[in-house]
C-alpha cells in the first residue's frame, strides 16, 4: 500500500461531507426532539448517553490499535494476519461489553437516583439497556470500520455513516410520537445494528483475506493489540473522567435544562470539530505506514503542511461559529438563550485549540507515540474534575464549562509542544507571516461582530447578520492566496 494524495484528498473529503451531513441531520433531529419530548427529557437522554459510555472501559483500547496494525499488516506477505486480528477483535469486545454492561445495568438504579431528579428516574432506566445494547453492537461494528480506515477505505465508512444517520432521523420521527424517548432508543439501536451490518459486508468485500473462514483467535494478536491498546485504555478511563463527569457535575450543579442546552451546544461544536479532526484522522494509516518503512523527512514536511492547511480552515470556520452563536441559538431554540450561548462560545474557543493538535494527536498514534497521550488525557480528567468541583460551587454550570474548557486548551497544547519537539521543529518553522495575519484579521473580525452586537438594537438583526456576513469577506484575499489553499483546490478538482 503506498502513499497516495488523490487517495487521501478523497477519504478527507468524504469525511467533511460526512460530517457536513451529520451536522444538518443533527439541527433538524434535534429541533423536533426539543418540542416533541421536552429540554429536561433531552438532558436524561444527554446523561444516559454518557452514563451508558462507562462501558467503553471493555474497549481495552483495542480498535484504536487496528487502524495501525491494519496499515502494517497489508505490507507483509503472511495472508492470514488479517483474519486473526479481525476475529480476536470482534471475539474480545463482545465478551468485555458484555460483562460490563451486565454489571452497570445491575447497579444502575443506585447510581442515578443521586445524579437525576427523581420524577425522570423512571424514563432514564427504561432507555439504558436499549442505550448499553447499542453500544455493545457500535463496539463489533467498530472493529469493521477500523478495517476499513486501515485499508485506507474510510470513504466506505464515511458513507455507511451517512446511511445510518437517515435510518436515525427517519426512525425518530416514526417512533417518538408513539414511545417518546425510549422510540428514540430504540431507532439508536436499529442504527447501529444497520452499521454493522454494512460495515461487515464492506470488510469483507474489500480483501479476500477478511473472509469469514480465515476468522481464527491469535494469542499473538491479542498480545499486540493489549499492549498497543492498554495505554489507550488509559486514555479511555480518563475520557470517561472528564466527558461523562462533566455531564454529571452540570446536572448537579446546574439541573437538567442547562444540560440540555450544554448538550445542544456540544453536538453542534463537535460536528464542527468533526469537519476538520475527521478529515485529519485519515493519516494515521499513512503515518503508520511512513513510519514502520522509515522516513523522518517525509513526516517532517507532511506535519508542517497538515498545520498550515488545518489553520487556514479552523480559524475562520471557528471565527464564523463564534460570531454566529446568537442566530444559531435563535434558529434553532427560537431565542437567545444565554445556557446555550455560553455554552457555545467557552466551546468554540478551546475546540479551536484542540483542533490544532489534530495533526500531532493522530501522528503520533500512527507511530506509536502514546505515553504523552496517556499523560496528558489523564491529567486533563484531573484539571475537569478538581476545577469542575471548585468552579461549580461558587459558579454553578458555567463554571463547570469554564473548566472543562480549560482542561481541553491546555491538554491540547501540550501535545502540540511535545509532538513538535521530537520532530525537532520550531512553532515558527510550523506557522509563518501568511497564519500570523490570518490570527489578527480573525480578532478584528470577532472585535467588530461584538461591538456590533452591543450597539445595534435586537430589533435589527438583520443589520447585525449584515454586518457579520460582510466583515467575513475581510478572509478571501488572505486565504486564497495561500499556496497550499491553491494547491488543494487543484487536487480536489482533479
């Protein structure tokens, strides 16, 4: 398997359709869950979410090490490689999900009953096993789609994604009106059953050694996936430390509503992150690959590029995001609900950063880079959960918000210094005067969208929306200028 640009432009590409979509799926799912079962229902459907994602403990870490393992073994000529470290994947998850689903539903109720007013108790325990079944179904169709990205297939991944997110939409609207949230567990369940089951056939097709009847267990695989993946699996505790825990503490400290709008606010954030992470995930199997056959150089100037072309995307998507908060909050709640704003704007700003460790988080999973990962996800959870508690309790919700997003800033950065030092590249030989400019014409554009705000009336908010359109058209010359703009462009047309 070798380096391919047009190769990766096109899963880089998938990917931003595929989250481009899933982001409008989201808008549109989430307006009509909003009227047909409520905000606070939202919140117990938000908590039950992360409650049930405790499982991801059984993980062991061991998908995130496919994608590696995948991109090595399609270079070495032992044919039956694959059809081990498959079957062992899928055999491992199913018995660690289950287990550990077996053992949250039994303790469940004494859990819950501290965390969510008592009048939602019900509806909470209801969903879980439909919530805990999806994901033990997500955790074997994720092992075929770590196949897929090792192959190099992610646009087959990006696509199945596609088709089970209309399965979602269509199913939630068919079930609500008659079973209200639990219709919507329920089609959460059919979707990730129509996942692996696409998922399965696509693996299969792909590469005849992913055939059904070259499925044995390895002790070998097994062995090299653990310890790949029990750093991950650190990774993972810690995940579930600071995302989970966050969820938590805001229904403590800040009840169900502001859940629900954090909740609201998340998924749109992320699926901004997801526009550019998603595209940028595709090089772990490059990186891999690039890595095992030797070629410093090579990942030297492919870093560099990937941060120079990830910043001239991510700072004007996120400089529009954070201007257009206020309309988003009135497009899609009907008001400007100041939970939802300030939930949106704390998560724009450390997105931001998190998004440009991207290149530096994914380069060094695909070389095998994982104690700073480790170090740094397990204090991240750390600095969420200390600060999350002290902030809480003289600021309530938004401060729990405030730290979360700390932790994430910091986190990121740390990463991008490390991963820059063992390349031994300097921050400016990363960025130049061209990403310097960018930043500054980003806090004019910002500066004049506030002010703007503050002066104009609510009444007029057509001017504001106005003026906040024209100040973007400050970006063009700057960013089409760019040489590796210029280039991508081609690439794409080509």
């Amino acid at each position: 398997m070798n380096f391919s640009s047009k190769k990766l432009t096109i899963n880089a590409l998938s990917a931003v359709m595929q989250v481009v979509f899933t982001a409008l799926l989201y808008f549109f799912l989430y307006k009509y869950l909003l009227v047909a079962v409520g905000v606070k229902q939202l919140g117990v459907w938000s908590l039950i979410l992360s409650f049930s994602s405790i499982a991801n403990l059984a993980n062991l870490g061991l998908t995130s090490g496919l994608v590696k393992f995948v991109a090595e073994y399609l270079l070495e000529d032992d044919e039956t490689k694959l059809g081990k470290l498959i079957f062992t994947s899928i055999l491992s998850m199913l018995v660690l999900f289950g287990l550990l689903s077996l053992i949250i539903l039994s303790f469940a109720r004494f859990f819950l009953v501290y965390v969510i007013d008592k009048s939602f108790l019900n509806v909470a325990l209801e969903i879980l096993p439909y919530s805990l079944a999806s994901l033990c179904i997500n955790a074997v169709g994720g092992v075929f789609t770590s196949v897929l990205e090792g192959h190099q297939k992610n646009y087959i991944r990006n696509f199945i994604y596609i088709a089970s997110g209309v399965v979602m939409f269509g199913g939630t609207v068919l079930l609500t009106p008659y079973y209200h949230l639990k219709g919507v567990a329920i089609v959460q369940l059919l979707q990730s059953v129509f996942i692996f089951i696409v998922a399965l056939i696509c693996t299969v097709k792909i590469n005849p050694n992913n055939r059904i009847r070259f499925w044995k267990w390895s002790s070998k695989s097994f062995k090299e996936l653990f310890n790949y993946g029990y750093k991950f699996q650190l990774v993972s505790i810690s995940q579930l430390l600071y995302e989970p825990a966050t969820k938590l503490l805001l229904s403590k400290y800040g009840g169900l509503a502001l859940l629900g709008h954090y909740e609201m606010a998340t998924k749109a954030v992320n699926q901004f992150r997801a526009l550019l992470t998603n595209a940028n995930q595709v090089v772990v199997p490059v990186v891999a690959e690039k890595a095992k056959i030797g070629g410093s150089s090579f990942l030297q100037n492919f870093y560099i590029k990937m941060n120079r072309i990830l910043f001239l995307f991510n700072l004007p998507l996120s400089t529009i995001l954070f201007i257009a908060t206020p309309f988003i909050s009135l497009l899609w709640l009907g008001d400007y609900n100041n939970d939802f704003i300030f939930s949106m704007l704390v998560l724009v700003a450390s997105t931001f950063v998190n998004v440009m460790c991207g290149p530096a988080y994914f380069s060094s999973m695909g070389e095998g880079r994982l104690n700073v990962l480790v170090i740094v996800h397990i204090g991240m959870a750390v600095i969420n959960i200390v600060l999350g508690m002290i902030l809480g309790r003289y600021a309530g919700g938004y401060g729990i918000i405030i730290a979360w997003g700390i932790a994430l800033s910091v986190g990121s950065v740390v990463v991008i210094v490390n991963y820059n030092k063992s390349l031994k590249i300097r921050f400016l030989e990363v960025f130049q005067k061209e990403e310097i400019k960018l930043f500054f014409l980003s806090i004019l554009i910002i500066a004049i969208n506030v002010f703007s705000n503050q002066l104009i009336s609510p009444e007029k908010n057509i001017l504001k929306i106005i003026i906040g359109v024209l100040s973007l058209f400050l970006y063009f010359p700057v960013v089409l200028k760019n040489e590796n703009v210029r280039q991508l462009i081609s690439l794409t047309k080509k």
